[in-house]
C-alpha cells in the first residue's frame, strides 16, 4: 500500500485516543469489538464519541469493518500502523515531512522523510504478509516459541531486530546507515546519498569493488554474522570525486583554467538486515555460499568480471569467528541461530583469553611484587584484564535530495 499523509493533519486528539485503543486491542483481537475500543479509550463523551472517531478513521482507512465477522468490530489495517508510528516519530521532533517514496520491496517501502531543520532522513516501513513473501513464517524465526502471530506482529519484529542489526553494525565501524530511532514497524535512519549497485552499469575497478565486497562478508564472518540476503539490491554505491588539479595546459574559451577530473572513488554501504544469520545456524553454510555467489554472479554478468581466485570458503571463514577481538555481534543481538551453548563456549574462550593476558602481566610484573603470594598475583592480574576496546567510525551524507515534494503531517486542526 502506500502512505497518504493527507489525513494525519485532520485527526483530533481522540481520533488518536480511539486509533491507540484499537492498536491495543488488536493485540489479541483480530477483530476488537466496538465495546472494548470504548473501554480502552475512555472518552468523555462515551460511546457516541468513540462512534464519530471511529467512523472517522474508518472513513481514511486506518481502521476497517469485516463484513464476514460474528460480531460488531473493527481491525487495524497497516494505515493506521503508520499513522501511529508517525505521530509518535512527530511528537519526538524527528520527522516532520514525508517526502517520495525511493523504494518498495517484497516485504517493505522506503520513504524521504525529513526533520524540522529540514534535514532528510530515510523511513522503512516493514509490511510483511504480501502475496510475493508468504513463506516469511518458516523462513524466518521472529516467532521464536509462539506458535502464531499476526503479519502486523511480524512486521514489528522484524523493524525492532533490523534497527538492532544496524546499532550493533555501526557501532563496529561497518558502512551502514546511521540508525536514527525505530517505533513499531518502522525504522528511521541516515539518509545515504547513493545508488543501489543494480543501477550502477560501470565502475572505475571492478576487482576493487569485488575485493571489497568479499572482505565485507568475511567481516561479518569475524563478528558472527552472515548478512543472508547480500545481493545487488542491498548494496548501495556512494561515489566521491576527488579535488580536481587546475590545468594549466587546457583552457576554455571565457580563459578560466580548465580543470583535470578529479579521481573517482566508489564505496559500497549495505543495507537490509533483518534475515541475518549466526555462522552457528544451521543452515549457514549455504546462507555463506548464497551470498558468495550472488555477488560472483553479478560481477561476472554485469562487469564481465571473473575472480581469479577460489572461494572464500565457510569453513574457512568459520575458523575467523571472533579472532583478533572481534566481538560476536550475533551474540550481542541474539541473531537467528545463534545457540546458548554457543553462548557458554564463547564466554569460556574469553574467560580463557582474560586468564591468559593475567598471567603475562604477572610474570612481567613479578620484580615488582616479590613479597606478595602467588594467589594475590593472579587476583589482580585478572582484574586489571580489561577486553579489547571497540572502535567505530561514523560516515554521514548531508547532501540533500533536489525537488522533494515534502507534505508537514505535524498540523494539526
């Protein structure tokens, strides 16, 4: 579907009480009865003012009557999801228009949105359920040990483990965007001036790129990830130019100097993360391999470039897990597949690590604490072992988006 803001600025203060009563029915009602929408918003004016709200949001499509259903309700369409996830992004002051859809998949839409200031930003809407991915139950674990759940549901889960992907990415120093807040199935991020590799016909140096984005999935590797889904459609492409060099050898016809283009440099920035994976899954093997190939593929057919070079193989890349103090990030946000016995194992091998940093300091040390006992020792070589210090570096883009037909969703009647 796509978003109409239109409405957003007509709704009264209880048209939004009667729409959050309806969300929190529909937590375990598919159909909320009328009834309990009027309990759960307790208006003053009682039923009759929950009916003229209601028949208000009815009216733009944010709430919708089943005529099959045994009994007078209403169900929360994924309108209304939207609604209330901007609200609440507008109450916050970090979205105040919504620009152009850029985007819509299988299982999302993206939108230009932008803050007070002016500053764009980018919305994903997760919307699950569509005819093209309803395999997404038994793909994907967001259930856990629920034996059901509503698209809607799914939806949320999905937005809530792609923003902790992104938090956990970024602050590993990855080329992400900058997550900037999530709220029920919506993520709001930095926006990325730059082109999905699909659309890309030529770069400087295919090898480069390829090399880069081969070390890209044996990164994720070290830290326990596997991105499951790393294609030409979620990698995006930023170019930068260097400064050119004045000329003095070509002028143009006015007599300014004519100037040398300056180096083009290409950096990839991936996207897209909720199927991400644990090297521990079951299946990642193949989920390595898939991404592997996917991009071999698309070198080979696009740029008609073909590695000289095997591989990289799973088996090899799962002997990198977590060496040279990568932390497990599958570990850090429970990626699918990631055991509790392989929790237990990493937590020994660093314990083991942290008793052996111990040992060393000891025996540099031992000139300088003769007359204390060997247990002392150890003591406080352990606790003076500290792990290894996380680095992050962030990248922004300010570089606005020309034209944007902007619509304010903060007026209010």
């Amino acid at each position: 579907m796509k978003l109409d803001t239109k409405a957003m600025r007509h709704l009264t203060a209880e048209d939004w009480r009667v729409l959050t009563a309806a969300e929190i029915g529909s937590k375990n009602h598919e159909v909320i009865p009328t009834p309990l929408i009027e309990s759960i918003a307790k208006l003053r004016g009682g039923a009759s003012r929950v009916h003229k709200s209601i028949s208000a949001l009815a009216k733009v499509g944010l709430i919708a009557r089943l005529k099959e259903a045994k009994y007078d309700g209403y169900r929360l369409t994924y309108g209304g999801m939207d609604y209330l996830a901007l609200h609440t992004y507008a109450s916050r002051r970090e979205v105040y228009s919504v620009g152009n859809r850029i985007g819509v998949g299988k299982e999302s839409d993206i939108l230009v949105v932008a803050d007070e200031s002016g500053t764009q930003r980018v919305l994903k809407i997760h919307r699950l359920g569509r005819i093209s991915f309803r395999t997404v139950k038994a793909n994907r674990d967001y259930l856990r040990k629920r034996q059901g759940g509503s698209w809607m549901y799914l939806s949320r889960l999905a937005a809530e483990k792609e923003f902790a992907f992104m938090k956990a990415l970024k602050s590993e120093g990855f080329p992400v965007p900058e997550p900037l807040g999530q709220n029920r199935h919506t993520v709001l991020m930095q926006f990325v001036d730059a082109f999905p590799l699909r659309q890309i016909s030529e770069v400087p140096d295919p090898a480069a790129l390829y090399a880069d984005l081969i070390a890209m999935i044996l990164r994720l590797a070290r830290h326990g990830l596997i991105h499951g889904d790393f294609n030409e459609f979620n990698i995006l492409i930023k170019e930068e130019r260097e400064e050119p060099e004045p000329s003095t050898e070509s002028k143009q016809s006015d007599g300014i100097e004519g100037k040398k283009e300056g180096k083009l440099t290409v950096t990839p920035i991936i996207i897209d993360f909720p199927q991400m994976v644990s090297m521990d899954h079951q299946n990642a093997e193949m989920y390595f391999d898939r991404d592997v190939n996917c991009i071999k593929r698309f070198f080979e057919r696009r740029f008609h470039f073909v590695s000289t070079q095997p591989g990289p193989f799973f088996k090899d890349a799962k002997k990198t897990v977590g060496k040279d103090g990568a932390q497990r990030l599958d570990a850090a946000v429970e990626a699918s597949g990631f055991s509790k016995k392989a929790l237990k194992d990493l937590e020994a091998a660093i314990r083991e690590q942290q008793a052996e940093r111990g040992e060393q300091a000891g025996s540099e040390d031992d000139h300088d604490t003769s007359s204390m006992d060997e247990d002392e020792d150890d003591e406080d070589d352990d606790e003076n072992s500290d792990g290894n210090e996380d680095e992050g570096r962030k990248s922004r883009v300010d570089r606005p988006i020309i034209g944007m037909d902007a619509l304010s969703i903060s007026e209010k009647t």
